[in-house]
C-alpha cells in the first residue's frame, strides 16, 4: 500500500521546487520602539512588513483599557453573542463605530476575514452576481464562493470592463460590486467615485473593505471613502481592528435593515463566539486614539511619502501613490526569497509574497510603513536596499 500521505509529500515537494512552501519564524517586537523595531532569533530588525500602521498596538492606554476590560468582565466571550455572549461593551462599541462612520448601525465581527465571508455569504445568494475586483483579498473571494452567487472578477480597477460586465448581467436579481478601498498589497486605491457612479448607473449595491484605510483615511480615520466623501453611496463599510487600530476583530457599518438582517444571518457572526472583553476594551480606547490623534495619521503620510520618494530617486520602481503600503516588484519566488533574506541578514525584516497571494510572475517586497518610523530609519533602510541591490544584480535591475 502507498504511504498514506503520499499525496502531501509529492504536493509539497512541487511547492518547494516552485519557491512556494511557507513557514513563519518567531518574532518578538520591542514595545519601547512602538512595534517599529522586533527581534528574531536574538537580532534586532527594523520592522518594514506590518500593519499595525500606526503604531498602536504598544500604546499603553490600549494595553491597560484591555487589562481593565479583561478583569471586569472575564479572560472570553463565553458564548455566541446571540447566546448571551453580548457583553456591555459590545454594544458601546457598535455605538461609538455607528457614529464614528456616520452610519445608522455596526456590528462587531471577530476579524476581517470572517467579517467578509459572513457578511458577503449572507447578503448575496444564488440569482445574484458580485462584481469582484481581481486583485480583492482572499476573504471577499471566499464569501462569494460561499454565497452561490455568481462570481464574476473584474479587471483590477479598470472601470470600461466593469461597466461592460454590468451590461452583460443587467437581467440578473440583484448586482454587488464590491472592492478593497486600498489594495492590500499592491497599495493603491480603487476608484471609489467612479464605482459609486456606476452603482447609481446600474441600480447595484456596493460594499468596500477599507481594511488598510481604516483608522489611516479620512478626517477621523474612517476611511478612503469618508475622505472623498461618498461614504453614504456605500451600501456596506467593512474595515479591521487588526491594522491602523493595532488590535484584532472587524466592523460591518452600514444603514439598519442590513445590519438587523446579518445579525440573523451571518453565520461567520451567529456560529462562533464573540471576542474576548479584552479586545472589545483595547478597540474602545484605540478608537478614541484614532478619533483624536491626527499626528498619527500625519506622521505615517509623511513616512509613506518619503520613503517612496527615496526608493525613487534610488532607480526602484516605485509607484507614485500616496498610500502606506509599498511593493517592490521582483518577479520570481526565489529571487523575491533571497531579497527578502538579505535583508534580514542587514537588519530589516520585509516578507516576501508569492502566490497565490499575488498572481504568478508578480512575487514582491511588501513593505509597510508605519507612523512610529522615524526618517533615519527609513533612509538607513533605503541604504541597505540600495546595497543590496547592486550586490544582487546591477543597478536598473529592479
Ligand atoms: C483587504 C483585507 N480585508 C480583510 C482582511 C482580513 O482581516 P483580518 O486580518 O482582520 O482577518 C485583510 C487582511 O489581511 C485584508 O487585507
């Protein structure tokens, strides 16, 4: 008889052969530098590749509101929120993100992932169609699938496909468009006015993930689509507490009747148990930050935008937008690996992505910056990024 597993190992040897096996490695940030600077295996790394933008996770009064929480109320949510697992605290949050957003309701999911399987499974099904952004992250793309609509992708950001799909389905029940606000790992934006117009056009719904805008956007960090003001032309607002706000769950704003039914229906919210207090009291009071700290927000534009700027002038092709996220592109697995380890091996930690994540050929350095990063650190950073690139392969290679 063959081995029982013969099938992974076969499976797993064509994914290393392909650069495509993954592990992860033990890392421990230092709170002293705001999640700025980790240490792995003993060395102190500059940390390029997180998303806890702002620097909050090690705020102090995050820590302690979390502290404060997880004593009065218990270390779990001891149950579905649906089966007396709806603490307090819940329902101030929902408040605080309804009037933070402007919207008639929230409801709190326990991450971003299951907040878009949930929340997508649950509004469409089968007789509709969502108009799904190609490069959407994968949670949009699993709740289409667990919807039963029919899921067609458009091609990323391009607005004369999306229209031309939109014709091709007019007769279908009912037509979602739904897009990242800021491509997770590409870090440019979609054309929210644009997908807003086509929404009133075609009579469709729309639903944006604004994971990587949330907290970093807008005025009081709502988001991209508060900063261009077309929030209210959103049928449904997703975003994470795991990014800009440096905790962990996610939200769903939107106007009542959408909220009253996912509450019934979203089994990602009915069939699991709500976040332990601890996460509800660190998201209060990172909410409270975000609301009414703009040096945050102010201090990650100015590293996005310097830091962008220096790659440039070094000869990286960089993108000219204005975001927080920036990939550098290098093409094949093994190469992004080996860029990615050279790094390490001067003191700056950035992962390398590869599919599926990214499409085939498009394996990249996402790096991230964050409001805590001083510009010493970044140019040093560039420093090291420069050497390594002409140690790799000459000076236009990438
Ligand atoms: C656009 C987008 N949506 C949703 C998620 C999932 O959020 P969470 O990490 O809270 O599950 C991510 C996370 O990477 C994301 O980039």
């Amino acid at each position: 008889m063959k081995h029982r597993y013969e099938w992974l190992e076969t499976e797993w040897k064509r994914m290393r052969e392909q650069s495509l096996d993954r592990a992860w490695q033990t890392v421990e940030p230092l709170a002293e530098a705001g999640g700025a600077w980790i240490c792995v295996r003993g060395k102190k790394l500059l940390n390029l590749s997180v998303n806890n933008y702002l620097g909050l996770a090690h705020e102090q009064r995050i820590v302690e509101a979390g502290e404060r929480a997880a004593r009065k109320w218990g270390a779990g949510g001891t149950a579905s929120r649906l089966v007396l697992g709806n603490y307090p605290l819940y329902d101030e949050l929902e408040q605080r993100l309804a009037e933070w957003k402007r919207r008639e309701g929230a409801l709190v999911f326990a991450n971003g992932y299951q907040a878009n399987t949930g929340v997508i499974a649950a509004l469409a099904g089968r007789g509709d169609v969502v108009f799904s952004d190609r490069l959407n992250h994968a949670s949009i793309v699993d709740g289409i699938i667990l919807s039963r609509a029919e899921h067609v992708r458009y091609r990323h950001n391009d607005l004369e496909h999306l229209e031309f799909l939109l014709q091709k389905y007019q007769g279908k029940r009912r037509k979602w468009i739904v897009t990242d606000s800021i491509f997770s790992m590409d870090g440019d934006k979609a054309p929210l006015l644009a997908l807003a117009e086509l929404r009133e056009r075609y009579g469709a719904l729309l639903m944006v993930d604004e994971a990587h805008a949330g907290g970093v956007r807008g005025e009081q960090g709502q988001g991209l689509c508060h900063e261009l003001g077309m929030a209210d032309q959103v049928d449904v607002l997703v975003g994470t507490f795991s990014k800009a706000f440096g905790v962990y769950g996610a939200y769903v704003c939107a106007d009542q009747p959408v909220i009253r039914h996912l509450r019934s229906k979203a089994r990602s919210l009915i069939y699991s148990t709500a976040l332990p207090p601890a996460v509800i009291g660190s998201t209060l009071e990172a909410l409270t930050q975000i609301e009414t700290d703009t040096w945050r927000r102010q201090a990650l534009r100015e590293n996005a935008s310097l830091f962008r700027q220096m790659l440039q002038e070094k000869g990286f092709h960089i993108t000219d937008d204005d975001t927080q996220i920036i990939p550098l592109a290098i093409g094949e697995n093994e190469r992004a690996l080996q860029f990615s380890q050279k790094l390490l091996e001067r003191g700056i930690a950035a992962v390398a992505i590869r599919p599926p994540t990214v499409p085939d050929g498009t394996a990249r350095i996402r790096f991230t910056v964050m409001a805590t990063h001083t510009p010493q650190e970044l140019t040093w950073a560039v420093q090291e990024l420069t050497a390594i690139r002409d140690e790799l392969d000459g000076r236009d290679a990438l």
